[in-house]
C-alpha cells in the first residue's frame, strides 16, 4: 500500500528516506542539533537535497560535525574546507561554521546544553501544525524571527528566520507534516 507523504520529497529515495525517518523528529541531542544548524547554514540559497547529497562529505570534511573541533579550525583547516569539491565551497558559510562552534559553546555554558536553550523557545515541547497542504507551511513564524534574532545577538550567523524555521521543522521542534501524511501522527 502507498503511503502518504508531504509532497516536497517527490520520488528521490534519499529525500524519502529523509522524510520518513529523519524529518520533524525531535531532536535533543547537542550534536545532532549542531549538525542540522551546519547543514542547514549550508542550505541557505540552495536546495535541501543537495545538502542532503553531500552530508556525508560535510561529516568528513568538519570531523563528525564536533563543535569542539570545529572551534580550534585555523586557516590551514579552513584552505582545506575551501578546495574541498564534496562541500559547498562558499567562504562565508565555512568561517560562519567556525564561529558557530564557538558561539554554541558559548550558549553551552550559559545554559548547561544548546538542547536546553533551543528548546527553552517552545517549552521544551513541538509545536504540532495543521497544515493540510504544502503551501500552508510557512517559510518563517514569529517564533522563527525571534529565535533569529536572539542567536544572532549570541554571534551566530547565517540563521535568518528562513533557516531557523527550516531548522525547527528538521528537528521536530514544529512538526510541519500535512495531516494527511503518514508521519504527521507518529512524530
């Protein structure tokens, strides 16, 4: 029997993989949170797929995607990242990646885990949307403008509200799924 998807994962199957297993999940682990902030900073202007095409490069080329190796990356690192062709090869996205680390470090420290800060925004809980079609799934929300807008102040770059919201869909902070698809109840 075919199951009902949200339409935006169409018939590749590493986007339906994404989508059934991944997408909308919530996620309170620190590094995975940090991993999709990285692919997602990367998204920025670009399609999701093909981020999700070289997520295995982007593991390789940032060392699993550990913020505390991330942070000490000095310039022979960041010339490496650069003539790296598996990655998007994009100069401020990669020193944004850097800084990043260190700035969620930084919200470590204040709030004992990024998980605890992050989450702290929506009480800990998702926030479980209606929507019935694709184009009822907003591109940003209030709460997306005001998570922006504070990581910002914290030194963050590249999380305009688009990619925060982007963000918060990926890792089940909003559940985004139409109702009528099959992982709108079980995330």
């Amino acid at each position: 029997m075919k199951k009902n998807r949200c339409a935006w994962c169409g018939n590749d199957p590493l986007y339906i993989e994404y989508h059934d297993v991944e997408w909308g999940v919530p996620v309170y682990n620190d590094a995975k949170l940090f991993e999709f902030l990285i692919l997602e900073t990367f998204q920025a202007g670009l399609s999701w797929i093909t981020i999700l095409k070289k997520r295995e490069n982007f593991r390789k080329a940032f060392d699993n995607f550990d913020y505390k190796k991330i942070v000490n990356y000095r310039e022979d690192k960041f010339n490496e990242l650069i003539n790296n062709a598996g990655i998007i090869r994009n100069k401020l996205k990669i020193r944004a990646t850097i800084s990043n680390a260190e700035a969620f470090i930084k919200v470590q420290k204040e709030f004992g885990t990024f998980s605890n800060y992050i989450w702290g925004f929506t009480s800990g809980k998702p926030i479980k949307n209606k929507a019935k079609t694709l184009d009822e799934v907003p591109a940003t929300t209030k709460l997306s403008d005001k998570i922006s807008k504070d990581l910002k102040k914290r030194g963050f770059k590249f999380v305009g509200s688009t990619v925060i919201y982007a963000h918060m869909q990926a890792t089940g902070m909003v559940n985004d799924h139409v109702t009528d698809c099959f992982r709108y109840n079980e995330v």
